[in-house]
C-alpha cells in the first residue's frame, strides 16, 4: 500500500512507499506483457523480491511458449520488469533473475 504523508506548510514534499504486494503485481503485469511466457500457476513462488540497499531483487519463475527462443525471452522479460517497476515506482532494481521452469507445448507438436 502507498503511504503518503505531506505537511503543507514545509517545503518537504513527503515519502511515498510501496509494500510488496504492489511491486508483486508490477512484476506479475510487467510478465505478462512478453509474448510467449506466463507465470506458474502458484503466483506467491512464481514471484520473489527482495528490497536490499542498491534496489530490488527479483527472482522469477515462469513457464515459457514451445517455438520461442530462451534467452531472447529471458533478456525481455529482465527488461520489461526493470521499464515497469522503475517507471512506475521509485525503486531501482538491482538485479532480475529468470528461471525457466517448463515449456508448454502445444497439443499437435511433433517433438
């Protein structure tokens, strides 16, 4: 949850936090948003920070598209986090880490 706290007669202009949860759904929206990868389906393992002194740690695991190229997609995901959570908070984020979990493949492939 945000806090904001402003006192208007000082030239302060107050402090804004996020909890967890929050920077949780960034993240959860951030993934969503490369085409090929979706997150397992238990969201709270899927998706772990940790706030530390030089910025967030993210350590996510997601279930990648049959066809797709793996690194390609582990480099977008890493970028479309650090763009969302950056832009649309305070933070920084330190590092991303990605872990491939499964591939999902489609009913009529022919592996």
């Amino acid at each position: 949850m945000a806090h904001i706290r402003r006192d208007p007669d000082s030239t302060q202009k107050g402090k804004v936090s996020y909890n967890s949860g929050i920077v949780s759904g960034i993240v959860a929206l951030a993934i969503s948003e490369v085409e090929g990868v979706s997150l397992l389906p238990a969201k709270n393992k899927s998706i772990r920070l940790s706030f530390d002194k030089d910025g967030i740690v993210a350590d996510i695991s997601v279930k990648v598209d049959y066809g797709y190229n793996v690194p390609s997609l582990a480099f977008r995901i890493q970028q479309s986090i650090k763009h969302n959570v950056e832009s649309m908070t305070n933070y920084k984020v330190a590092k991303i880490d990605v872990h491939i979990q499964d591939v999902d493949f489609p009913e009529n492939a022919v592996i």
